[in-house]
C-alpha cells in the first residue's frame, strides 16, 4: 500500500512538473537558466539572451527570446511564467486565461535572491539546483571578509543605498557601502573614499553616464579601484556568487 502510495505521489509530481516555461523578466531569466533544464524553457526574454545585459546570456543560446510580454507568449502555451515586479494587466489576463503567472517580489537581500531561486527550482521540479545555489550564499556569507570602507558608483555618479540589495552583496564581498545615492565628482575629490568600485554597465557605449564614471579625475583619486560586473548587479541575483568571488579576489 505505501508503495502504491509513493508511486502515486512521485506520478503527480511528474505531471506537475511544468514541461514549457517561459520567463518574461531579465532577472527571472537568469532564475531559470540555472534552475531548469533546457528542453523546459519555451523563451526568455531578450535581454537575457544578450550578453550585454547579462552574464548568463551564453545560457540562452539557442533558446527562443520573447518581448517580456504576456500576449506575446501565448501562442507558445506556457504552463508557467515567470516574471518580475507587478503587473496588474499581465495578472488579470493571466488569470482570465487560466495561465499560471508567477511574479516574484524584487528581492532585498541576498538571503532572499537565494530564497527566490530556491522558489523557482522547486517550482521547475529542480529543488537540488536551488539548494546548490542557496549554499553558494551560505559559504559566501559564513566566509565574508572583516568590512571595509568603501564606495561603489555607477552611471552619473548615482551609488546603491547603504542597505539595499547591492550593499548587502556588497558586504560579503568585504566592502561596506560608505553611502547612497548623488555622488558629485567634487565631493570624491574632496573625500575620497578607500575604495572606489565602479559599477561598469555596457562599457563600450558612449553616454554622458558612461563618461562620467570614465571622467579623468577619477584616475587621480587617492583610492583603490576596482571595477565591478554591472551586468551582474543590474538584478543583483543569479550570476552574483561568481562576481562576489571575483570581487573578493581583486580585493585581496
């Protein structure tokens, strides 16, 4: 009887197991290249096929790409979807068509990017693949190093907050945000911080936001200086164990 019992359960675990998964999310894609098999994933969204915008791209060669909108993936009868953030329309036709939508919170931590991997492995009947991540972020937060001071900043000057998600990956790379937001190239001359870590994001493109994290002055600062992945940090999620790592090297 209990064999019976366990045969029927393993049966309807199988059948729930979604066969064709889309993700409509950059973030959500990166989720599902590292949880799901390959023949489960019907699309991601282009952005996470484009190595510009992420370091997992080379994941999704091959796979089909999406506009990271619902209507446009219907045709392809998902029986999961993954997205990112709320969406009101994309929920009400969701639910008006009897597609399962699963749209996940923007994570704050890196404890809940594990969780949310976790959420997607399981549901894509992969648990071990979030497990395997979760205890990336385990050993890297039992093993971060003692903080120092430091300042990360990105296009136009902009830095993460001091507790947000980016800080908190941050802080097990052994860096301490010194603070948030506007950062004048004035006040960095004036009080340059230990560490400078510039969040790079689509370094060959030529923006005012660009050059300003490339302005001259910058090579004068009596700071370390370290350049960060900003494809990694644009989500802050799936590809951001191997960059802690390669942060913490650079570091040392």
């Amino acid at each position: 009887m209990r064999a019976a019992a366990l045969a029927g359960l393993l049966a309807a675990q199988v059948a729930a197991t979604p066969a064709r998964v889309v993700s409509l999310n950059l973030c959500t894609d990166e989720y599902l290249l590292i949880t799901a098999r390959r023949e489960q994933i019907a699309s991601v969204s282009r952005l996470g096929a484009d190595a510009e915008e992420s370091p997992l791209a080379a994941r999704a060669a091959g796979l089909a790409t999406n506009s990271g909108r619902l209507a446009d993936v219907l045709a392809a009868r998902p029986d999961l979807v993954l997205t990112m953030g709320g969406d009101r329309q994309a929920s009400a036709l969701a639910a008006r068509l009897g597609v399962r939508l699963v749209a996940l919170a923007y994570p704050q931590s890196p404890a809940e990017v594990a969780m949310q991997v976790q959420r997607v492995a399981a549901l894509v009947g992969n648990p071990a693949a979030g497990t395997a991540f979760a205890n990336q972020v385990s050993a890297l937060t039992a093993s971060a190093p003692p903080p120092r001071r430091g300042l990360m900043i990105g296009g136009s000057g902009l830095a993460p907050a001091m507790d947000g998600l980016t800080a908190g990956w941050l802080r097990l790379a052994g860096i301490a945000q010194m603070r948030g937001g506007s950062i004048g190239l004035e006040h960095l001359l004036a009080a340059p911080p230990p560490i400078l870590i510039r969040n790079v994001y689509r370094p060959g493109q030529l923006s005012a936001a660009q050059a300003w994290s490339q302005h001259p002055a910058l090579a004068r600062l009596n700071s370390r200086r370290i350049d960060a992945d900003g494809r990694a940090f644009l989500c802050g999620g799936a590809a951001m164990p191997g960059e802690i790592a390669r942060l913490r090297k650079a570091l040392s």
